[in-house]
C-alpha cells in the first residue's frame, strides 16, 4: 500500500523487548496478543480484504478516574477513510446520563490510524460517558468496519 505507512501499537507496551506480546494489559486495557495479530493482518493479508480493526482505545473500556481535561483517542488497522470519521460520524462520544453528544473536534494521525478527539469543554466530573464506534467506519478501501464498539468511562470527581 503506497503512501499508507502506519505505526505498530506496541512500541509504547513496556517491559516486551523482543517478546511476542501476550496477556491482558491492565495499563492499556487490551489483549496484547490480540491487537498485534489484528494489527498484521491487517498489513498482512492485504488479499483477503478483511475489515477494519479497532486495536486501542483511551480511554478504555470501563476505566474509572479520567481526568476531565482528557482527550479521546482510537487507534485502527489499517489506514481508515477520514471522511468516513469526520462527515459521516462513525465515531461519536456521548455523556449517558443526558444522551447527548460531546462537542469537540478531531485530528488524524499517524498515517490515518489514530483518531484523537479533543472536547470543547472538559468532561463533568463524576460523568459517565460512551464512545460508539460504528459500522459507519471505513477503511480506504471501502470496507466497513466488521464489528462494532462500544467502550463506557467514567470522569474523576
């Protein structure tokens, strides 16, 4: 894939050296195991056009204790339709207590893999809020994401 260069998601897990990856990463919130195979795959297996990926999430899922000031970010594998992000609205950040959408912007990086979403305002404290990442999500070849997400927080008080 000319042009498409991504960055791997495991240079920032500690402590692997030239391991493979493997086991729950509680600083994360992922299996390593997994987000490294869905990661080559992706690169990989170009032939067997599978869907796109979500490898990491920030915050993740159920984390407790994030900071109001706190950006949010999503990370893929391989390289995502921005427009499929930032006109279709295949990612949207949600407080659940009124239903209603945070307000805020996005910035694309590394490559068009990472998706990083700044609020206008800062997060309540004590909030609970939901990021659901759609089907609407595709990848530069047109293929929608195949399942997906949904990842709940909740904002220190």
């Amino acid at each position: 894939m000319r042009g498409a260069r991504s960055q791997p998601p495991w240079p920032f897990m500690q402590g692997l050296g030239h391991e493979l990856p493997y086991g729950y990463d509680e600083r994360m919130g992922i299996d390593r195991y997994q987000v490294v195979h869905d990661f080559f795959d992706r690169y990989l297996k170009v032939e067997e056009k599978l869907p796109p990926v979500v490898l990491v999430v920030s915050p993740f899922n159920d984390k407790r204790d994030v900071p109001p000031s706190s950006a949010i970010s999503v990370q893929f594998a391989p390289v995502i339709d921005e427009k499929s992000i930032l006109e279709k609205n295949g990612i949207s950040i949600i407080h659940t207590k009124t239903n209603k959408d945070v307000n805020g912007s996005w910035k694309v990086s590394h490559g068009g893999t990472k998706f990083t979403f700044t609020p206008d305002q800062p997060l309540q404290k004590n909030g609970q809020y939901r990021i659901n990442i759609t089907s609407q999500v595709k990848d530069r070849a047109g293929i929608k994401l195949e399942k997906e997400k949904v990842v709940e927080f909740r904002v220190s008080e």
